[in-house]
C-alpha cells in the first residue's frame, strides 16, 4: 500500500461505471503506490478490464474520480488528459500488434506519432525496447512469425516506447503456456525492480497474482462493488469474504455463491 505522506501514482475514488445504464461496479476505491505491481481481481463479470478502461481514458466512470498524481483526470479538459494518457503505456489482453508492421515498427509507432525524433533515434529506441523485454531478434519479423509470449513481449515494448509513469497490463498471461507465463512475469518483475515502473495488472492467473503482486483489490459481481483490499498472498491467507476465499484457494463456492469464471467484461 501506498507509505503514508507519499502521494499514490493513481488514486481512485467513488468511482461506478457502466454500460447502457446497468452499472457494473459502484463506490470503487484505492491507490495505487509507485513502483508497485496492484492487481485487479475479480470473477467473471465483475468489471475488472472495464475498470481499467476507466482509468486509462476509453470509458468515463458515471461518478466518482480518477487522480493521476494530483491531478483529477476526468476533470481536465480533452486536451489536457490527452497528455495525461501519454503517461500511461497499455497492453491489452491480445497484444492488439499492427499485423501489417514489423515488430520494431509496432514498437516505434507511438514515438512516431507523439515525438518529434528521427527516424534513426527512433528505430535505435525500440531495437533497445525489444532488448529490455528480453527479445534478441530481427527487427524486420512480422507479429505472425511470433509465439504468443513474444508477441506479449513486443507489446509491452511497444507500451514503453514514451517512458510511462504507469504499465497497465491486461490480462498478460492469459493462453500462453506456464513457462512462457512465467518468463512473462519475470519480465514484469524486472520492470518493477529494475527500472522503477508502476504495473496496474488485470487477471485471474493465480500464479501471476500470487507471484508478482504488492496489492490489489477484488471486485465482486454480485454486490457491484470492491469486497476486499491487500496483496494476493494476503487475501489468500487472511480473506474471509467466501467469494474470495474460493477465488484465491481455488476452492468450490458455497451453494449461496455463483460460481466463479475466468472471463470479464
């Protein structure tokens, strides 16, 4: 949790969010400290990729605010939470590669679009990307000639390219294999320990959750709302909500409680 008198990288409070008037979570808060990894757990349905919307910018909360430092996101004008969002690197649950685009032109884009450096700085910035996410290859290989954890890889370079204060990452290690899942989590954990950076990460692999995590927090569908706050490893050990008891031990929920999935919206 964020250490008290610093000011948290993200701060969330009040917030509900929805779609086509039937919400889907309400009264959403927490802080999110710096060089920390929090997670944001929850069963099918409960809003955890939704919520991420709603903090990068895609999707605005129908009440409450988002703080990035000081400053109230979604109470800033369209220009200026433009250059907030340039802040943020994101890497949603596909990868989303340009599959037209080499892996080093992937990396470049956002450089491309939002500085004003050569062509030659660029292209030596996401050769050097691509090595800080561990991928010795040819920057000329199309996304297609890439294994699924690669093509993760590449993503989250691709989220670098403009030094993020924060790395939302959706879903990262959902259909690959355990050992490419957990090169994946290194990779993150490097990230974290190496060079500082804050990791906002959406899933329900418990292996990620329980390895890489500092904090979190877990949303429940059926109440619309955050029933529980901690690391992984704490609420796995500690919880006492049933929901999450049965999510974090992988056990089988009580009969008053639906049974939990591993999709979201």
């Amino acid at each position: 949790m964020t250490q008290q008198g610093s000011t948290p990288k993200l701060r969330v409070e009040g917030v509900a969010f929805g779609y086509g008037g039937t919400t889907v979570q309400r009264g959403v808060s927490f802080d999110v400290g710096g060089n920390s990894i929090f997670a944001i757990m929850g069963g099918s349905g409960s809003g955890k990729s939704t919520l991420m919307k709603t903090m990068i910018g895609l999707l605005k909360p129908s009440a409450g605010s988002i703080y990035v430092g000081e400053e109230d996101y979604w109470g800033a004008t369209e220009a200026r939470r433009a250059e907030i969002g340039r802040r943020f690197g994101v890497v949603f649950q596909s990868g989303a590669l340009w599959s037209s685009m080499t892996a080093e032109d992937n990396v470049a884009l956002a450089s491309r679009m939002f500085t004003g450096q050569d062509d030659a700085s660029i292209k030596a910035q996401a050769r050097l990307n691509l090595a800080l996410v561990g991928l010795n290859i040819d920057p000329a290989t199309m996304p297609a000639e890439l294994s699924g954890g690669m093509r993760r890889r590449v993503a989250i370079a691709r989220a670098l390219s403009l030094d993020p204060d924060v790395l939302f990452l959706d879903e990262p290690s959902a259909g690959l294999d355990p050992i490419a899942a957990k090169r994946l989590d290194d990779l993150i954990l490097d990230l974290r320990d190496g060079f500082g950076v804050t990791v906002v990460l959406v899933s329900h692999e418990l292996p990620s959750l329980l390895g890489i995590c500092d904090d979190g927090v877990f949303l429940d569908a059926e109440t619309k709302t955050v029933i529980a706050r901690g690391s992984p490893r704490e609420l796995r050990e500690t919880g006492e909500h049933p929901t999450v008891r049965a999510f974090m031990r992988r056990e089988r929920p009580t009969d008053e409680h639906k049974e939990i999935g591993h999709g979201d919206r």
